[in-house]
C-alpha cells in the first residue's frame, strides 16, 4: 500500500509539467501542431466512452481525444508517457475520468471533468500497460460512491489491483490471470471476487465488493 501523502482535494497537477513533448530530430520542436485529428482506434476494446449527453472521448495513438459530438470541437490531452494509451474509464458521476497508460510502469492519470484538470496521479499498478478499468458504482439512490477503481494489467504480469483512487493509494493486488484480461468489472450487489470461471472471495479493507474479470 503506498504511504505517498496525496493531494488534498481541490490540489491538482501540473499537466504541463508531466505531459508527455514531442520528438524532433534536426528540426524544431514546434515547427507544427495537431489541427485536426480522424484517428481512432477500433480493435481498442471499450475505447468509446461518454462523458455527458453531447461529449464522448476515446484514445487514438499517444492522445486522448475528446469531441463534443454538437459543436464537433475536439480537445487533446497527451499522454505523460508518451508511449500510448491502454484504457480509460468514466467514473459514474461524469465528474472524473481515468486514462490508463501504456510504458514501463505507466500511471493512471485521473482527470476532473470538464475543467480537464490532472486530479490523481497512480502508480505502480503494472509493468508495461494496463488492460481494462472500472470505478465501482455509485449507491443505489444516491450520488455517493464510486470510491475505488480496479485496473487489470496487460502482459506480462496480469495484475489485478483495487484502488482507493482519491488517496492514491492501493487497497489490494492480486494476480488476475497467466493469460489476457479484457475486463474487469464491479458487482453491485454481491460480495468477493469472482473471475469468469471460479469465484474467489478475498476481503477488502472498509468494505468488500464483487469483480468480475473475464479472460479470452
């Protein structure tokens, strides 16, 4: 569990400073800039997202693009890596949302909608790229919950890792698979863990909660 101090609510990061530059070589850096982007990436599972009536975002390449489907304005946030986008995610509230990269030992960079402001930084929840998110959902009847985030990583370590994501802090890991992990979600109603094809009940500090991760 990490003992790392976070942000105190309403402190953010410095996108600017984190965010991943371009690379020229004998030419200077800013000699262009992305007008118009018609990339998308479509064998990207979950990779289209809303993040209200007239907005969605999906990744392409080294950028998250988000597009008012209304205006047609399109927004890009690089990533900080720069080495490319595994997954991303919509907290249930559409008041954050959750970019998962790809690299050694990439983050997940947690921003606020729609200021776009950088709120939560996590690390060290897998070796190269993550494979899938999920916020856990919000209380029936209520706008309260969706406290944690469960992210499951890709090649070669396939861990599955249970976030308290606003302390930046992990909750529990755990080894999902040895093969492919195309999604991990949380039950709303039953208690544990459970995988595709056996259950496992292992108990999570404040609470526990079902995931449901499915393999190829």
């Amino acid at each position: 569990e990490s003992t790392k101090r976070p942000l105190r609510d309403g402190e953010f990061y410095n996108v600017e400073e984190l965010c991943s530059k371009p690379c020229a070589v004998d030419l200077p850096i800013d000699i262009a800039e992305l007008s118009y982007s018609f990339g998308f990436e479509c064998q990207k599972r979950s990779n289209l997202l809303a993040l209200d009536h007239e907005t969605v975002m999906f990744a392409a390449g080294n950028v998250l693009e988000i597009i008012n489907l209304r205006t047609g304005q399109q927004i890009y946030i690089r990533t900080t890596m720069g080495c490319g986008i595994g997954a991303i995610a919509v907290h249930p509230s559409r008041q954050y949302f959750a970019v998962a990269e790809k690299g050694n030992e990439p983050p997940i960079n947690i921003y606020e909608w729609p200021s776009q402001k950088l709120y939560r930084v996590l690390r060290g929840g897998t070796q190269r790229a993550y494979a899938h998110l999920n916020f856990s959902p919000l209380r029936p009847g209520s706008t309260s919950g969706g406290h944690k985030l469960a992210s499951v990583g890709a090649a070669p370590d396939f861990m599955l890792t249970v976030w308290d994501w606003k302390q930046e802090s992990t909750i529990l890991r755990y080894k999902a698979f040895s093969q492919e992990v195309y999604k991990v979600t949380f039950s709303p109603e039953n208690e544990g863990f459970v995988t595709q094809d056996r259950a496992l009940l292992l108990p999570i500090p404040h609470g526990q909660h079902e995931i449901r991760c499915c393999s190829n």
